[in-house]
C-alpha cells in the first residue's frame, strides 16, 4: 500500500465540471488521480490501471454507480466512497448492500471528502511480511491466514473490501468474544449513531455470504443475543 498521499485515485462523475474541480482539489493534495464520465469510462480504465480507491457518482448515466459498485465487487476489492445527493438511511445502506465502503451525500465540503478517503484508505490493511509461523482460522471450508489477513475458499482467494478485511482483523484478534456493534463501529473508525450501528450489520451481513455455508443460520460468525457478534472457528 502506497502512502495516502500517494495514492492513486479514480473519480467517476457525469458533470465534467464537478469531475474537473474534484480532480484538481485531490491533485493538489498530493493524490494520483484520474477520471472517468460514465460507468463505461471507468471499466475501461479499471482494466488496464490499478487504483487505491474509487471515488463514485450514484446518479450516472445509464448504469448508476450502485449497479456498478456490485458489479465491480465480484471481482474486485478496491476501496469505493459513493457520492450521492440523496441523504435517506435507506439510500445509503443501498450502497453499502452493493458493496461500498463508505458514502458522502452532496453537496459536501472538500475537506470532508478528503478526510473520508483518508480514514478510508488507512483502514485498508497494508500487505505484512509472511513469517514462519502463519497463523490461520479454520472456518468450514474457508480459511482465515490471520498474518497475511487473506480469506481462501480452497484453492481460491476470496476477495475482501477494506472495511471486510478490517473486521476479520478484528475478529481475528477477539475469537470466541462477543463484540457490539458500538465496539465496532468504533475499530472502525465510523462515527457513532444508530444508522452507523446498522451500517455494521449491513457489513456483517455481506461479511457472512463469504464465509457461511447458510448465511441465514451462521455457524462461525455468530450474532449473541444482547452482546453483538462473535467469531468461533473450528
């Protein structure tokens, strides 16, 4: 992982204008940044670069930014912050169902939106030396390398967004102890309140499809009454 200041960014957004000052302002932050004016735009880009996060429009042309968020999320798990003018719960946990990292509702203040691709980019894990003594959880078929923090399904890794890899870090370091959704969204770094707590179990809920046989009945990361959620592994 490349120093926040240093990485590589991909704005998608409609209005050339907005694309334009927003490339600016993060350019002049110390940011690599390139652009995209539709979800087309940005595949081909995605295609041939790699970035450390995606800065993305919902209301697009044609494809909107959360149908490209779940699509892009089959195969890949590069950080995605949605910009979007609707501000309701609903909206949001939309976005966080298709597999955002975070959002930021318009019109907003640069500042905030650079304090957002920060937090974002420091809770991305940065890649650890392999040592001698790997420690891995067995969770059914999936394993867990906790040094490496990389989820295999057999043979075949299984991709994690950032805030996915940030709570197997968490879990990893607490087997077998219940932790609340304050707990969490607290490691997180997320800011306190009611829509941010089902924001984790929106997190949670997607963090279960890639390890559980049945996600409805889950066997490793269960939820405890009263208590929050807890990670067991065999």
């Amino acid at each position: 992982m490349t120093a926040q200041a240093d990485a590589h960014l991909l704005v998608v957004d409609d209005d050339e204008r907005i694309r334009g000052l927003l490339q600016k302002f993060l350019a002049r932050q110390g940011f690599w940044v390139s652009s995209a004016r539709d979800a087309a735009h940005a595949r081909r880009l995605l295609e041939g670069l790699e970035f450390d996060l995606i800065v993305l429009d919902v209301m697009l042309p044609g494809e909107d930014g959360i149908s490209l968020t779940a699509s892009l999320r089959e195969h890949l798990a590069t950080p995605i912050l949605l910009l979007t003018a609707k501000g309701e719960t609903e909206d949001r946990i939309r976005g966080l169902e298709a597999g955002a990292d975070d959002y930021l509702p318009k019109p907003f203040e640069p500042k905030e939106l650079l304090l957002r691709i920060n937090a974002i980019l420091r809770r991305v894990p940065p890649p650890e030396v392999q040592t001698a003594s790997v420690k891995v959880l067995r969770l059914g078929e999936v394993r867990y390398d906790i040094d490496r923090g990389e989820m295999w399904a057999g043979e075949q890794l299984v991709r994690l967004t950032a805030t996915e890899a940030k709570l197997m870090k968490i879990f990893s370091g607490n087997v077998g102890e219940p932790l609340s959704r304050t707990q969490l969204v607290d490691e997180l770094g997320r800011s306190e309140g009611q829509s941010m707590e089902r924001a984790v179990d929106v997190q949670i809920t997607r963090l279960r499809r890639k390890i559980e046989a049945n996600p409805k009945q889950p066997r490793y990361l269960q939820t405890v009454r009263g208590a929050g959620y807890m990670l067991v592994a065999d």
